[in-house]
C-alpha cells in the first residue's frame, strides 16, 4: 500500500479554465502524483495527492512557479 499525502497550493493570479487544465496536466507528469484538482468555488487553491517516498510538496511548489505563476504552500 501507498503512502499518501496531500498539499494544497494557493496561486495568488485568478487562473482561466484553460489554464487550470494546463496546470493541472503539468502536475499529474510529475512521479508521485496521484490525483490534482482545483477546489470547486476557490479556482486559486490547487489540491493534490501525492505519494512522499516520490515527490516533496517543494517540487510541486516548484512545478507551478516554473510555469509562472506565484504561489505559496498552504498550511506548510
């Protein structure tokens, strides 16, 4: 059985569905990464499942600022 965790990440720009799928397919390439969704009603606070023995949630920080979005880890 896996170990799993989940993050959350806040992006401070308002994001349009487009650009939420592209993140989102961009996060699920990382090994690691089980599943990733945006909130429903909060399209700034990214949620995902992550396996730890995989990925760090610093790498998954790290994904979405490469793109170039600002963005913090919530509750980290």
């Amino acid at each position: 059985m896996k170990n799993l965790s989940d993050v959350m990440i806040h992006l401070d720009e308002p994001l349009s569905q487009t650009h939420r799928n592209t993140l989102e397919e961009r996060m699920r390439a990382l090994p690691g990464v089980i599943a990733v969704r945006f909130n429903p009603g909060k399209n700034h606070l990214l949620l995902i499942a992550f396996d730890p023995d995989q990925v760090r949630p610093i790498a998954l920080l790290a994904q979405a600022k490469s793109i170039g979005y600002t963005a913090q880890l919530v509750g980290a």
